[in-house]
C-alpha cells in the first residue's frame, strides 16, 4: 500500500515561483492519474496485475534476492498478493510497509506468513498494516538489509521519475538506505499503464526508480 499524501516531502526553498509551479503541475498531475484510475474496471486491473506479478517473479532481480519489501495493495494499484505468495513458497524473506501516521516515515517490517496479512488490522483505508505497537524486524537493523523493494506509486514516466501521493514515504525510506552499509536496495515499481506518463515533475528531493515494469514496457 501506498498512503494518501506519500511521494512529495517539502523541499527547500518550496515557497519560490519555480517550486509553487511544480507542486501545481504535480497535483494536477495527480488529480489526472487519479480519473484515469478510477475509469479502470476491476477485472482490466486484475488482468494487469496478473500480468505483472508473472513479469516479476520471472525477472533476474527477483530471482537473485533473498531479502525483499513489497507494498500491500490499495484498491487502485496493482495487486501483489500472487508476488508475496511467491516470495514465502521460494523460502525469500518478505518485508511490508509499516507506516507511522502524521510523520512520512515508514519502516518495513517482516511478514511472517501470506496468510498472516488478513489477521493484521485495518487501517484507515481499509489495508491490513502491523499496529503500530506491534514490534516486528525492521530489514535495516540487519546487516543484511535489503535486496529488492517492490513500489507502488500514481504515476511514472520512462525515465524512472515517480508521483507518489504527497507525503514522501518512500523518498524518506531510500535515503535511510542509502546509509545502510549494503547500500540502496535495487527498486522496481509496479505501474498499470495508464499511469505512465510522458513526463513527471520531480524535484531533487524526488529518488528515481531503477526499474518500472508496466504492460506496454518496451514497445
């Protein structure tokens, strides 16, 4: 799950006319993506995200990490339930979001079985997240960090540029693990293709991705 308001922390100087702009072109941006998902039937989004979970799974970064964080889908992103099924059958080491509320910070922590994620409770958004009082791994308090994190997001563009929701959570993540001693972990967003965009308005806060797989990828 990605949580409303993530992908755009403040930057400095976000007041002058430059950033006043990019932050408009951003909710615009928004606003579009947002229509375009809405107008997705389920059954468009579940054959998306079938088509996806087969690409990742199948994908040499996959393949060759152990240590894993996936997102736990809301509704109008692409669905990872068969990728975090795989992850417990292949013996990898899985990892979700545990997200802190009026902060953008976010931990990942581990999942100890698929079938576990119905028993967490739910947040305000109707997704199942570990309760904030509910100590599990963090994946950067061991040495060996992480391998591989699976990301959500509202837009993209080919470049590897990425439209959170406005908060930053994942922005605030990779930079706690680009301290880490393993380094930043390779990263790969998952996109219906409707949200891929010609261009996202980014600022130098904004991390790229290494990877975006979506439908259309390479035609």
């Amino acid at each position: 799950m990605e949580r409303p308001g993530e992908g755009a922390a403040a930057a400095p100087g976000s007041s002058s006319p430059v950033m006043a702009a990019l932050h408009a072109a951003k909710r615009a941006l928004r606003a579009e993506l947002k229509r375009r998902l809405r107008a997705l039937s389920e059954s468009e989004k579940l054959r998306q995200s079938r088509l996806l979970g087969g690409q990742v799974i199948g994908h040499p970064k996959y393949q060759a990490s152990q240590r894993i964080a996936v997102f736990l889908s809301m509704p109008d992103e692409v669905q990872t339930e068969e990728i975090i099924k795989d992850i417990f059958q292949q013996g990898k080491v899985c990892f979700i979001p545990q997200y802190k509320p009026q902060s953008n910070h976010m931990d990942m922590v581990r999942l100890a079985s698929c079938e576990e994620i119905a028993l967490l409770p739910l947040t305000s958004w109707n997704i199942h997240q570990p309760a904030e009082n509910d100590t599990r791994e963090e994946a950067l308090t061991a040495a060996e960090g992480l391998d591989l994190i699976l990301m959500p997001g509202l837009g993209f563009d080919r470049t590897g540029n990425r439209l959170g929701r406005g908060k930053g959570y994942y922005d605030t993540y990779l930079e706690r693990c680009m301290q880490h001693p393993k380094g930043k972990p390779y990263t790969i967003a998952l996109a219906f293709k409707e949200q891929v965009c010609d261009a996202v308005p980014v600022t130098e806060r904004d991390m790229k991705v290494d990877e975006i797989l979506f439908e259309d990828k390479g035609h």
